[in-house]
C-alpha cells in the first residue's frame, strides 16, 4: 500500500528503469509492446480516445513537441504533453496546458499502477511493466481526466518499439537521425531510420525535418507503403534566417514557407534560441500544424507566432546567468555536441569558454570528444545518483587520447561550477554539455529556485 507522495516516488524508481540502468543491464529483447498493450487494456485504452501528434527523432523531437505544444495551447486547445526524461521531478514528463499534476493526483495515479503490477505479478510476471510504460499509462489516464483535445507525444527511445507507439496520430513528425542508441537500434543511420520509422501509420500524413537524402528517401518510401502524405525540409517547406541571433539581442527571426493548396505561404517566427537547427524545429512544428489545421483545427499565423515566442526550453542553449554568463545544453550525442561546438564561436565570438563537461556512459562518449574543440578550459566532472554516469578518470582517458588537455578534474557538478566560476575570466562563459542530467544539476545549482517554480499551484 502507497500511502505518501514520497512512498509513490520511491516505488516508481523500483520498477525496472532502463533510463537509470548501465551498459549491459538491458538489450533489444527487452523492449516489446505486449507488455504496454495489456497494460492499456487494463486502465480501458485511454490512447484510443485522444488524438495525438507523435514525435520521434535523434534530436530535436523534444524541442519540437514543446513547440507544438505551446502554439496549441496560444490556439486555445487544452493539450496533453508528454516527454522524456525529466529534469527534477518525475511530474514534468505529463503536462496539461503547461501544468503538472499535483502530488495528490499523483499519488492516485501510482496507487491505482501499483494495483496493477501486484496482479500481473500474480497472472503474468514476465509482463510486468516497466517504469517508462507506467509513466506513459499515467500521462494517458491524467490527460483522461483532464479531457484534453489532444496531446502531444514524445518518443522515448526508438519508436517501433516504444510505449508511445500505441496511439493515435493525427499526425506524425519525424526529426533529424543520427547515431544514438547503437546497441539497442542498429548501428547504421539506415537500421537507426527504420526504428524511427516504426511510427508512421497507415494513412497518418509524415513530415521530417531530417536533410539527409538517404534518411529522407527511406522514410519517403514507408511513408508510401502504408499510403502517407510525406513532406519533408527544403521540398515542401522551408526555414530560413533572416535575422541571425546575438549574444545581446536573443532572438532570431526564421522565415517558415510552405506551398498549401498550391499557394506558398510564409510566416516570420522571432525565436530565442539560435542556428539553423532550432529554425528546423521551429519548420517541423509548424509543418505539424499546417497539418492539423487540414484537419479541422484552426491555428492562426499570430498563435504560432506568441507560441513559439513563449515556449518554454529548458537545458536548450540555455543562459542561465549573466556575468559570467553560464550556458548549459543537454546535447549527448556526436551530431548534437558538434553543433553546439560550431555555435559557440559564432554566437560568442572572441570569448574564453570554460567547458564543463560530463557523459553517459551508455553514449557514443568517444565520438563527442572527438568533437572538443575551442575551449579554453576543460573541466571534466560526472553526475550524482545515476551509474549511467561515466566516472571522470575514465572520461579524463578518453579526452586526453583526443589529443585535448583536461584543465581539471572535479568529483561532482557542484565542485565542476565552483571551479569554473574561479576559473573563468571576466570576458569568458562558462557551458555545460554532454549529458542532460549534468545540464540539470547545472541548472539547479544557479537557479533553485527554478526547482520551486516549477511545481504545481
């Protein structure tokens, strides 16, 4: 019996966490969706009730379904969000109109799950669900209750086999693919693309803000097999900056154009985040949009545009203080981490960068240290409360075997920023990367506050 929001906490970090487990813990047999099928059929099929716009991708889906998320609420829908991982707390992964569920809903929502796993251990143990499946039953119940017009889905991991993929779609957005999760979906951008790909439903329109002409023509293909409309970046919609983002004014304006009923249309979007990445975000959503209102939705020019002006982005480009300003970006993977290598001379030309810098030991950590460039400072740390962490000597091999010197090594976020800080001179930045945990105990080092701000009134 759960009785305190404490006890449900406790108890949900107990089902088996393939987010939390090490390398080696957990393999492809582990994911199937028999598991989330009974799951769903036990709590009613809550997921055939809601429409839904389905989002996977390497990076960028997160961004993506915030974004879409926010234009639709601007649009006066109420809407479901949901996403992975969290930052603090477990309640940001659901979301209605921008909000979490209070602690005492929240607690019924596990209590009514704990239910559920007591009896599966009974008739069927090799079914019990997993912490990310219960989650996912969770956000269906919660948006459930909370009669949403419709939600907005994240995919966790993959998307063939993701517990997110018992949905419905209005519509499906697939962003751009690289390597991530090798051991579990192929080591190819091919086997990757066809993971990815595993979402797409009969009839269901695609769009993608993927560039790769391989990736583009795979995806174009399934898209064609199971009778989709398929639009893609650069031919049927476009992003462009007209006005690149400054370090003292931060904002960029993207021109977003697509041709609908044979008419181009355009839009000029004001977004504070920068590089001709975010812009493709900003392009995928909108192009979701264009879609739903195709439906029967009605989203104007002027919603999209307050909706992406205020969308909330977290641990994205993030500046979180200004002298020194410190920067944290939840990049962890080889594509992610090089951009955000290319944009920091552009954005912040001339500055020292101290770089703090702590990785998964589950991610391609070779590959994103071959990435390191341009820092001044190196300060090598990891992670508290999770062993996916890569301990830093090891981390400290790897980066010295790339040629680049370690400054520092640290035992700990909170001694990493201590020592930036120190460090760091008085026309430099400080960034942290490579891991979103790190990003987050960053985060919550310079603003606790944000901790606090972020709980349900």
């Amino acid at each position: 019996m759960i009785d305190t929001y404490s006890e449900a906490v406790e108890w949900l970090y107990n089902r088996v966490n393939f987010e939390r487990l090490g390398v080696g813990q957990y393999g492809r047999n582990d994911f199937k969706l028999e598991r989330m099928q009974r799951l769903l059929e036990a709590i009613g099929n809550p997921q055939e009730q809601i429409p839904v716009v389905h989002i996977a991708g390497t990076k960028g889906k997160g961004t993506t379904a915030t974004l879409v998320d926010s234009i639709l609420r601007e649009a006066g829908y109420r809407v479901g969000l949901f996403t992975s991982p969290h930052m603090f707390r477990i309640e940001e992964r659901f979301l209605v109109n921008g909000c979490q569920i209070s602690e005492e809903r929240f607690l019924k929502l596990v209590s009514r799950m704990e239910d559920y796993v007591t009896q599966t251990r009974e008739e069927a143990p090799e079914l019990l669900p997993t912490f990310f499946e219960i989650t996912t039953a969770m956000a269906w119940l919660y948006f459930i209750e909370e009669k949403v017009d419709l939600a907005v889905l994240e995919v966790g991991l993959g998307g063939r086999l993701d517990s997110t993929n018992l949905c419905r779609p209005l519509v499906t957005a697939i962003s751009s693919i690289s390597l991530d999760h090798t051991r579990l979906l192929g080591d190819t951008i091919a086997s990757i693309t066809r993971e990815k790909a595993g979402i797409i439903k009969a009839g269901v329109p695609v769009v993608t803000s993927s560039t790769d002409p391989f990736v583009c023509e795979d995806l174009k293909a399934i898209a064609q097999q199971k009778g989709c409309s398929f639009q893609q970046i650069g031919h049927d919609f476009h992003a462009e900056i007209v006005k690149p983002w400054h370090e003292f004014d931060r904002f960029q304006t993207v021109r977003y154009s697509q041709t609908v009923l044979h008419e181009t249309v355009s839009i000029e979007i004001q977004f504070s985040r920068p590089g001709q990445i975010y812009a493709c975000n900003i392009a995928l959503a909108l192009a979701c949009i264009e879609q739903l209102n195709q439906s029967g939705y009605e989203i104007t020019n002027s919603q999209k545009q307050l909706g992406i002006r205020n969308a909330s982005l977290p641990l994205r480009f993030e500046i979180l203080q200004e002298s020194p300003p410190i920067l944290v970006d939840a990049a962890h993977n080889p594509a992610a981490f090089e951009a955000l290598m290319e944009m920091l001379p552009e954005y912040f030309p001339n500055r020292p960068v101290t770089f703090i810098l702590a990785i998964s030991r589950d991610k391609d950590y070779v590959g994103m240290c071959q990435t390191l460039r341009g820092a001044s400072s190196l300060i090598l740390t990891q992670y508290l409360g999770n062993i996916r962490s890569l301990p830093t000597v090891e981390l400290a091999e790897v980066v010295n075997q790339t040629g680049i010197h370690v400054t520092y090594n640290t035992e700990s976020p909170a001694h990493a920023l201590e020592t930036a800080l120190r460090v760091t001179p008085e026309n430099g930045i400080i960034v942290a990367s490579g891991s979103l945990f790190l990003a987050a105990e960053i985060r919550h080092l310079v603003k606790p506050e944000s901790l606090i701000q972020s709980l349900p009134v």
